[in-house]
C-alpha cells in the first residue's frame, strides 16, 4: 500500500510541474494587464525545441534552455502583435496557440518515434534511500525542484519587490502608471517574455521528462489548464501552484481509475481533469466580488501612449 501511495504521489509531482510553470508564467503576463491566450502554443515549441536539442547536443542544460527560449521566441512574437500593432489580445492568443501547434508538428514530424533519456533524478546518498519520502524529496529532476524556487520568486517579486509593485501597478491602471514616468511598454513586454520562458519551462518538461519522447500535440490541452490556474488561483502564485497539483492529483486519479478496474467508460476518465476545471471556474464566476478584487483592472485592454 506505501509503495502504491508513493508511485501515486511522484506521478502527481510530474503532471503538475508542466502546469506549475506556465502558470506562473501565465499569472505574471496577467499580472501586467495583458491576456495571452497563446500558452498552449508557446508549450508545445518549448516541448519540440527542447527535444531537438537534447537529441542534437545530448545535453539537459542545453535541452532546457532551447525550450524557454522557443517559448520566449513565441511570446515575442505575441507581443509584436499586441504591444506593437496594437491587435486584439484574445484573437492574437488564439492564433499564437493554432501558429503553434501547426509550427511544432511541422518542426517535429523527424523526431516522432526518436528515443530520448529522461532527465537525471537527484541522487543524494543517505536521503534518497530514506522510505518513502528519499524518493519523493530528494530523487525527483532538477525541472521538479526549479517549479519551486520560481514559485518562491514569483511570490517573492509580487509581494516584496519595487519592480513587482510597477507590474501590479501597470495591470491594475496602465494610463496612471505612464502619468507617473513608467513605461507601460516596457513592463508589459518583459512580462510576456517571462510568461513565454515559462511556458517554454513547462513544455520541455513534458518532452524531456515526463514523456521523453516528441508526439504532436503533447500538451493535450494542459495551456488551456494553465490558463484557468491563474483564475483559479485569483492571480496569486500560492494558490495557482496549488491549483496545479489539485488538477494534477486529478489526471493522475483517472489514470489510477482505469488501472483499478473501475467500471467506468476510460472517456470519462480521461474528461475528468477538463471537467473539474469547468466546474470550478463556474464556482468561482459566481463570486464576482472576488474576481473584481483580485483580477487586475486594466486585464485584456490596450494601451495608447500619449503625451
């Protein structure tokens, strides 16, 4: 029964670090004032860019990298559009996400079937030999531990920092924030290009970890999740990271269902992670005064510098 307990726990730790990390990202481009749509896509060119490069150079490090910076690429691209042009943010996101689950099928058709090594678990004699709790502290890989310490940062720079006060400030009312010297372009752009980088953090962890593997479409919909974390979460970090694993507990429990033999349609199962993430965004709709209060004021509207 402990054995069982511990394989459930670890594989709940590896389906909620890919949304721990876009997430957050998700949260911090929110946070700005600015609604990117585009998480889906942005994860699965983190996921192939990541792949490519671990398979092209053999390194993690490398792998890792490619796949925040095929991420960022993404956001950049967003932002050109939104920020530059001026685009509606909700159609933009959305042709970020179809722009990139047709870029990541026609850049990974190659590598489909390739075999990759997962990314090295943590080994630290004495600990990761403890019972039960070695493997579930001390023996994950180095993405598992990363999603904690960027949670630790991203609470830490909305909560303690100056720079973290200027961002909240942007999203909340960017034409007071421009009034006073700050420069709403600047913040928002660099949100969004963390929000990219992270969702680029959560794709590679997918293809270089959790499934090792390329297949098109491997985010299966976990960037529309990520998206309803943040909401979820009212746009703080501690209860999106807990949304994450909520959700992730949730994906895992239907895999676990179908092993039990639960005489249940394997449909429903697979349904159930999308349908609690309904259900509970409905439940939290209802309280308007509570998305009011912590929704940023300036979410999803485009800014016009002026003199």
């Amino acid at each position: 029964m402990l054995d069982t307990t511990l394989a459930i726990l670890l594989t709940v730790v590896a389906a909620a670090t890919p949304l721990v990390f876009a997430a957050l990202g998700e949260l911090i481009t929110e946070k700005s004032g600015v609604l990117n749509l585009g998480v889906e896509g942005m994860m699965l060119m983190g996921a192939i860019a990541a792949f490519a490069v671990g398979i092209s150079t053999g390194s993690s490090m490398l792998a890792i990298l490619g796949g925040a910076a095929a991420g960022m690429a993404m956001a950049a691209l967003f932002a050109l559009m939104v920020l530059g042009l001026l685009s509606n943010q909700v159609a933009t996101g959305l042709a970020l996400t179809i722009f990139g689950v047709g870029l990541s099928a026609l850049v990974g058709k190659g590598f489909v079937g390739t075999p990759l090594p997962a990314l090295d678990k943590l080994d630290i004699p004495g600990l990761t030999d403890l019972p039960f709790v070695g493997p579930l502290l001390f023996g994950q890989d180095f993405l598992v531990y990363l999603s904690f310490v960027m949670l630790v940062v991203v609470a830490w720079f909305l909560g303690k920092s100056r720079a973290g006060l200027i961002l909240r400030a942007v999203g909340e009312s960017h034409d007071a924030a421009h009034a006073i010297g700050y420069s709403v372009m600047k913040v928002r752009l660099l949100a969004i290009l963390f929000g990219g980088a992270m969702s680029g953090l959560g794709g590679a962890y997918l293809s270089l970890a959790y499934t090792p593997m390329w297949v098109e479409n491997m985010t299966a919909g976990r960037g529309w999740i990520a998206l309803a974390l943040v909401v979820f979460g009212t746009w703080r970090p501690l209860r999106a990271f807990a949304g994450a694993y909520l959700f992730g507990g949730v994906t895992i429990l239907q895999l676990h269902a179908q092993g039990f033999g639960f005489n249940v349609p394997a449909q429903f199962w697979s349904m159930l992670p999308y349908l609690a993430t309904i259900v509970v965004l409905v439940m939290i709709s209802r309280d308007q005064t509570l998305v009011r209060l912590n929704a940023p004021a300036c979410l999803g509207k485009v800014f016009v510098k002026t003199k």
